[in-house]
C-alpha cells in the first residue's frame, strides 16, 4: 500500500498539472511568454513541460461540466472505502482520499469550487520537471482557503505536516514515506504571491533546487531567455495558450552524459544503490555520439490545441499530439502508406460510429523496405544499438511484397452506423432499422472482387452490377435476412460499397464522385448519445437488466474522433471532442 500511495500521489501530480493546463483567445504571443515569470525558475533543458500561457476560464469549465457524471461522489468514495485493500489506519491514505472527496463534492458547483480552493474564475498554471522531480504551480486568490481546506483533511484523517522554512519561504512538507525508509519522500506544498506550488522533496534534492521549485533562486539558462515555446507555437501552428512537450534530446542527453543535467544527476545518484552497469554502456562514446544522433532525428513529442471553446453548456477542444522527426526517409515511406478514409467516417454531425483505415497496400512493401534499411543506417557500434540492427536484419520483409500482391489495389476499407432504432416492444434487443455502411476504396475493385473470387469457389458465379447501379446483396449472395435489414451494393470505379438504409444511400452514391487520395492512416469517431442511448431505453422496456457501465452513458452528449496522419513535422495524432451539458428530465 505504501508504494502504491507513494505512485498514487506522483501520478495525481502529474495529471493534476495536464488536466488544469488548457486554454483560452489571446492574440499577441511573444507578449505572453514576456509575461510569464515563473519561466524562469524552469531550466531550458527541463524533459517535460506543459504551460497554460493564458488564464483557464474555471467557472465556465465546471458548468460546462454539471451534470454530467453518472456516479455521485459519495458513490466514487464509497467504492474506495470498501475496496478489499483499503487500510482505514492508514492515515497518509485517508488525507488524500479526504481531498479528492472535497474535489468531487465540490465540482458540482462553479462558485463553491472557487470558494474551497480560493481560486479566481480563471487561473494558470504550469507542469513541468526539474530533473526527476515534477513541480504543479497554479493561481489562487485567497491563500487561506488552501490552508483552511489542507487543515481539515488533516483534522479527519490524523495526518499533519512539519512547517518549514527556507530563505524566508515557509513551505509545508508531508512525509509519504515511513521513518525506517532509506529514502524518504515529502509532498511539498508552498504558497508565494498568489502563486501556489506542489512539489517533492526526495534524497535526490538540493537546497537549492527546493529554492528553484518554490521560485526562490532562477535559473541562468532558463526558459524564460529561450524560444523553445515560441518554436513550438509557429511550427505546428498550435494556439499559443498552453503547449507542452517531452524532449527526447533531454533524456538521451541525461542518459549518456549524466554530469551534463540535472536530470542526468539525478539518475547517476539513484543508480548509485543499483547496477550501473545498465547505464554505463550507454554513456560509451560511441554511444553517445549514436545515441544523439537518433535523438536528433526524433527530438522531442508536443502538445497543443488547435480550437478549444469553454461555455457554460458545451466544451469543444481540438488538439493534437506531435513525434516530431526530422528523418524524412523514414517519413516519406510512412506518408507513401497513407490511405484514403472517406468523409463520412469524420462525420460527426450524421454519424454513430465509425471507423476508417487508410492504407496502400500496394506501398506496403516498399515502404517498409525503405523502413527496414533506413533502420540499418548507418552500421552502428554501440552495442544495444548493433544487437537491435542484427535483429532487424533478422526479420526481412521481402516476403511481405508476396503476401501482399493479390491486395496491391487496396487504399482503404471504412465503416460507420449513421443511425439505428431497436423495436422497444420485443422482449429481447430486435433491430428496428438500421442505416449502415461498409467500403472498400481501391484503384479497380471490380479486379480484386475477380482475384478473391478464384480463391472462393462460392464467388465464382457471382456477376457484379454495372458501375453505378445498385443491387441487393441478396441477389449475389444468398444469406438469410434478419429483421430491419436488406443490405445492398453498388460499385463505382475506385469503391466497392455495401449499404443498408435510406441514408446510407445517399452516401454510397456520392461516393462515386470521391477520388482516392491520401487522407490518413486510421480515424475512429463515436457519438455516445446516439450509441447507447437507443440501446439503454430498449433494454430497460424489455425488462432486462443493464450494466452500470452502460446505463452512465444514456444521454451523454459526449462526440469524439481521433485520427493519426503523417506531416513533414512528424507522426500526428489528433483528437477532436465536443461535450454538452446533459439536461436532467
């Protein structure tokens, strides 16, 4: 219990910082970096950063939020209380489940939020390291309140903190960690100017890195005098309010040269106790000089937001996630894999689900050759990095261009339900109507439909209809019907298309007119109102039993799609969601 406590409270830290970091309008960007002083008490080299550069409409956030969790906070706590691990002496334990109580309780209301944590209806806030050690900084109003909500959680669970002082900066320091331990790990809680900091304070830590974290002592190469940020804004063309990033250079870095960061003293000193051989390897110099190397092609992975709208009934957020790279071989053959994923898989206006996969499987085989001797390149000494290239060697995919030969036309295959009823009045979950579709996007599909027909004698007298026309499936292939469903076919000259409904009809045939080209690899979207709602009603009329997990998402007016593409900058993942507030019958 105790390292799961000890996990628990880093990984709440960690969360707390991204799940706070958002967004709002602001239109001058190198004014707003100007203005952030904590800046410089975050080194230029830090591995892991996200900033909110502009102030988080909190109030606007929680409404947007009211009455959209399914379980009360008495529930959520309840559970925990009851768990077969749950130790009721553990006083650590209950202090932080206090706390995330007051937090559930209070997210019901925007005022009384506001109120127990005295912040103001828009606050900013930053997550960054300093070495190992992650620092959560955040506006607050009236510092009182934190004190007043920290003392009470105190007073109910028998935990207490030890009042510290360092250069004048009184900070609180709560010892996670039993005294018997080697190594003794405090949660670290300060607040200076309206300015409230979390931190820890390991055998790690220095005086002054303690004076770092609670915006004592600057650094000199801080973030502040680099354009790292700005960097990052103009070249994924994200809003400049709240980006992050984790530097893979920072961790080769610290990896291979340990006296050269901090983060790098701080491994070298936690491998003291350990086998360093391990790291030792890696700080060869051949290593070094390799190991950079590929930390230079792929240097580091970013966050940011394309849109991101709070109001008091809907939050919509755009945002994407970037491994940047800078080895356009490796880039260009994952951009000749791209696919093509029709519009209607993105659909989330008409849509219930969906689902796309873009691939050229004609490109599948050179692409991953030019990937499989990119790797290979160059002949590398380092001994992790020779054992990984004589595995690849191992494994060539020249085998892959035959298996692939009979599907070389292939450029996609996508699915979606558009709509879907369920008759309410059967006793059992009966499919009333349903709007569906399947395509399958490739340069003559009427050819791959032949080649496949060879290998499945069944196919063989199956005549395709005129491109253009629309036949049922039955007609082709005999299959029995179930109710709600008389799906049917039409072929086009880059798409072969099965489809059942009215207005799935309408999409099948504009498909005609859709040329293949590369628009991604992989796109899913779900809209959860039309996906479970029909589904909860029909099996609560029909008196079956529906699971918890299922009946929470009735009614909630949450829409998501994500997608992965290839650009120059790099691999991008992006997500798209837009939640409104659920309205209470």
């Amino acid at each position: 219990m105790k390292r799961i406590l000890i996990a628990g409270v880093l990984i709440i830290a960690a969360a707390a910082g991204g799940y706070l970091l958002t967004q709002n309008n602001v239109s001058n960007k190198k004014t707003i970096l100007d203005k952030h002083a904590v800046l410089n008490y975050i080194p230029e080299n830090t591995v892991i950063f996200y900033g909110q550069l502009a102030p988080f409409p909190v109030k606007r956030y929680i409404n947007s939020m009211a009455n959209t969790y399914s379980d009360s906070p008495n529930d959520i706590i309840t559970t925990i209380y009851e768990d077969d691990d749950y130790d009721p002496t553990n006083t650590k334990l209950n202090f932080f489940l206090n706390l995330a109580q007051r937090y559930l309780e209070n997210m019901q209301d925007a005022d009384t939020f506001m109120t127990t944590f005295g912040i103001a209806e828009e606050i900013q806030g930053y997550f960054y390291t300093l070495g190992i050690i992650p620092v959560f900084k955040v506006d607050v109003i009236n510092p009182d309140a934190i004190w007043a909500l920290l003392d009470k959680a105190e007073a109910k669970s028998g935990f207490t903190h030890a009042q510290r002082k360092i250069k004048q900066r009184e900070y609180r320091a709560y010892t996670l960690t039993d005294e018997t331990d080697p190594e003794q790990l405090e949660l670290i809680i300060s607040q200076h100017d309206n300015l409230l900091t979390i931190t820890f304070n390991i055998g790690l830590n220095e005086s002054l890195l303690l004076e770092n974290a609670l915006g004592i002592t600057p650094f000199e190469q801080s973030m502040a005098n680099s354009n790292i940020l700005d960097e990052i804004i103009e070249k994924h063309n994200f809003k400049p309010q709240s980006i992050g990033y984790i530097s893979h250079k920072a961790i080769t870095q610290a990896i291979t040269s340990p006296n050269g960061s901090l983060l790098g003293q701080h491994i070298a000193k936690f491998m003291q106790t350990k086998d360093q051989s391990q790291l030792q390897i890696y700080q060869q110099p051949q290593c070094k000089i390799e190991l950079n190397s590929i930390a230079n092609s792929w240097p580091r992975t970013v966050f940011g937001f394309h849109q991101f709208d709070i109001n008091n009934d809907k939050t919509t957020f755009d945002i994407s996630i970037v491994i940047e790279s800078n080895n356009q071989t490796i880039l260009s053959a994952l951009t000749q894999l791209t696919g093509f994923i029709p519009e209607y898989v993105n659909d989330l206006n008409n849509t219930v689900l969906s689902f796309g996969i873009g691939l050229d499987v004609g490109s599948l085989s050179p692409a991953i050759n030019n990937i499989w001797s990119e790797l290979q390149q160059p002949a590398y000494i380092c001994p992790p990095l020779r054992q990984m290239q004589s595995a690849i060697q191992q494994n060539n995919p020249a085998m892959l261009g035959v298996m692939t030969a009979m599907a070389n036309s292939i450029k996609g295959i996508s699915a979606a339900i558009i709509d879907y009823s369920l008759d309410e009045n059967k006793s059992e979950l009966t499919i009333k109507s349903l709007d569906a579709i399947i395509s399958l996007s490739a340069n003559d599909p009427r050819a791959l439909f032949n080649i496949i027909s060879t290998f499945r004698p069944e196919l063989a007298d199956v005549k395709l209809p005129a491109n253009g026309n629309i036949v049922e499936l039955s007609s082709l292939v005999p299959f029995s019907p179930l109710p709600g469903l008389n799906p049917k076919l039409i072929i086009h000259k880059e798409h072969i298309v099965i489809f059942n409904g009215a207005k799935t009809e309408k999409i099948a045939n504009a498909l005609g007119d859709k040329l293949i080209s590369a628009t991604g690899i992989y796109s899913i979207s779900i809209d959860y109102s039309k996906a479970f709602t029909p589904l909860v009603t029909a099996a609560e009329l029909s008196g079956q039993a529906v699971p918890p997990e299922l009946e929470a998402l009735k009614n909630y007016n949450l829409r998501i799609n994500t997608g992965l593409q290839i650009n120059e900058q790099g691999i991008e993942l992006s997500s798209y969601m837009d939640l409104k507030t659920k309205t209470i019958p």
